[in-house]
C-alpha cells in the first residue's frame, strides 16, 4: 500500500463488540494514519457502535456487521484485527486467507501464538483449524520480534499475562544471567481480562472486595510462557505461574521471583536498563523501586522494577501493564504500525490516566 502522508490505511475490526474492540476502536480513532472502514459484531449486528459502548456517540463509525456478510474483495482493507473467541479465530482467517492471500492480519486471540500445533492441542482441546496458517504465523511480542513483525502477514498477538512476564525476563535468560528452572511468576489482573461476556462468577458482588487465584497448576498461558522462555534461554523452560483476579477494571501485575546465575541483582538491573533503553515503551525503575498499575493505566506502557531480595542471590521483580492495552489492543496498533511501514509509536504517544 502507498504510504504517503495524505493516504490512510482502511482498517476492519472483527470483534469490535468486546472490551478489546473497544480499545481498538478508542486508539485508532486518534491515530493519523487509520480508517475504520469495518466493525463486526455478530450479536449486535445492524446496531451503530453507539448502542454497544456509548463513548463513541460523537464519531461516525461503520455500522456493525456480522462477519457472514462481509465482501472480504470489496471492502479493500489494508489491515484487520481480529478480537474474536479462541478457536473460532482460526477458521475466520483462513476464509479471509483464502479469499485475499495477500491479507495483513493481527489475531488477538491466542489461537496462533503456538508454534507446535501439537502443544495447541493438548492445551486447548481441540485440533488447530489451520496448521498451514500457523507456520507463517510471527509472534507479536515487538520488543523480541520487531524485524519479522515488519514483513509479517499473520501475527499472533501476545497475551496479557505472557506481555507482562516476557518483557523483563526475556532479556535476563538470553543473557544466562539468571537460573531458568528457578522463576515463580505471580500474577494478577483486573476484571477485563476476562472480558464481556455475561458469567455469574464475574458480578460485581462475587467479585467485590477480594480476590482469589484460578487456572492454578494449569493455566493456557503457561504454554506460551514455556515457548518463548524456552528460546530465549536455549534449552527447556517450564516455570511455575499462577494467576489472580483482582477487584479493579484494568491492570496486569506480576510479581516475578529469580536467582541469579553469577549476577547481583544490581547486575541484573543493569541489564534491563540496556535491554531496554530505546525502547518506547518499556521502562525500568531506579533499582528498588517498584511499579503501579494505577502508573499505567490507559497507557500503551510497560513498567518494571527490581529489588534484592533478603536471601542471597535471589532478586524480585514487578511488573505492570494495562491489560487492554500494552497487554492486548495497544501491543496490536504497535504491530500494525510495523506491518504498514508507520512509525511504532504512532497513535500510541497518550499518557496513563491517573488518577
């Protein structure tokens, strides 16, 4: 596609309906280069996205659409997202494939964040829909993958809970710096990262004032956390994950416990604070100073600190993102600008929202 400046990038949403359409929706509404040109959403097919969420009263927006009817031909986009359920992703973009083979398409779900589609099997049940798909499939972590994200057609967008774990430790294990089969990850997440769905176990008086762990021992994010693990550090990684639900509508904060491989942890602070450096949209905390969610929130942002911890060679790091965000629709503009030829950060550049 022509990248000039005058030109924009026609852009369909599929999914446009749940809490990460949504998000879709309210940054590429600010984004310089981004037309929304489709919005689908089965259920509410025939309804104006007013109806759905009505933040977007003020803008003209396509009426949205159930995914049946789309003219995939006709509708001439340069870029779709896809926030469809898990599973039913895979058969979507193998339509889309098969109809436009020269498609770019960011997945949100994490149908093809699995590069064994054999491990997707055991994990999530069923057989992958489209194995010829997955094996051109590039993970959308941006700070590991930048260069393959750029000639990408099909990126598996990154989870929340995987974003927010990945991001300071990927660095310390390609470095060798610290003891692959010694890393608990204590994770938490706001209400979103459930989604919209309508479940009793997520109303607000089964939810209010506590928490409490789920997935616990098995958990699908554990497989995606051991592939990418496992390469960065060149040998088999299984680490040990437990996540929370927390009482609060945005937010990932993960509470990560290492050893040090022959490095402090002033030593491994050292090395995140290089890692990272020039990258937009990670910072690293003075050493000992811990990070928010509240620090974060709404922004495309990724927070991480680090501490000793009192036993020797043993380090503590947090880590904080927002889940709708950095951990899932703002992770997803980012890889769209790198798969348009745009700069990273456009549309990306809002501050957290605090208080």
């Amino acid at each position: 596609m022509a990248t000039t400046a005058e030109t924009k990038a026609k852009i369909g949403v599929l999914g446009a309906s749940g809490y990460t359409g949504a998000e879709l929706v309210r940054l590429l509404l600010r984004h310089p280069r981004a037309e929304i040109a489709l919005l689908t959403a089965d259920r509410r097919a025939g309804q104006a996205m007013r109806q759905v969420f009505p933040q977007f009263s003020p803008f003209d927006l396509p009426v949205l659409q159930s995914i049946e009817d789309i003219d995939w031909v006709g509708a001439g986009l340069d870029l779709i997202f896809c926030a469809l359920p898990h599973a039913t992703t895979q058969k979507v973009i193998k339509q889309i494939f098969t109809v436009l083979p020269a498609s770019k398409v960011v997945d949100l779900s994490a149908d093809f964040r699995l590069a064994d589609t054999a491990a997707y099997a055991r994990w999530y049940g069923h057989e992958h829909h489209a194995p010829e798909l997955q094996r051109q499939a590039i993970y959308g972590l941006v700070e590991v993958y930048r260069e393959q994200i750029a000639r990408a057609h099909l990126v598996a967008n990154p989870g929340c809970y995987t974003t927010c774990a990945q991001l300071p430790l990927i660095p310390l294990l390609r470095a060798n710096a610290i003891d692959p089969d010694e890393i608990v990850i204590d994770a938490k997440s706001g209400m979103t990262g459930a989604g919209r769905g309508a479940k009793e176990e997520m109303l607000f008086s089964e939810v209010s004032e506590g928490f409490h762990a789920y997935g616990v021992g098995r958990h699908r994010h554990m497989a995606e956390l051991d592939q990418e693990f496992s390469k960065a550090a060149g040998r088999e990684v299984i680490v040990s994950f437990t996540p929370h639900l927390v009482p609060m509508n945005r937010g990932i904060f993960s509470t990560i416990y290492v050893r040090g491989i022959k490095a402090s942890p002033e030593e491994l602070h050292a090395l995140l604070l290089k890692a990272y450096a020039s990258e937009p949209f990670v910072h690293v905390l003075p050493f000992g100073e811990m990070p928010q969610t509240r620090h974060v929130r709404g922004s495309n942002m990724t927070f991480i600190g680090l501490a000793k911890d009192r036993i020797a060679g043993r380090a503590i790091i947090c880590s904080t993102l927002d889940n709708l965000t950095k951990g899932a629709s703002g992770q997803a503009v980012q890889n769209m600008n790198l798969m348009l030829g745009y700069p990273e950060t456009m549309g990306l550049e809002q501050m957290a929202l605090f208080p």
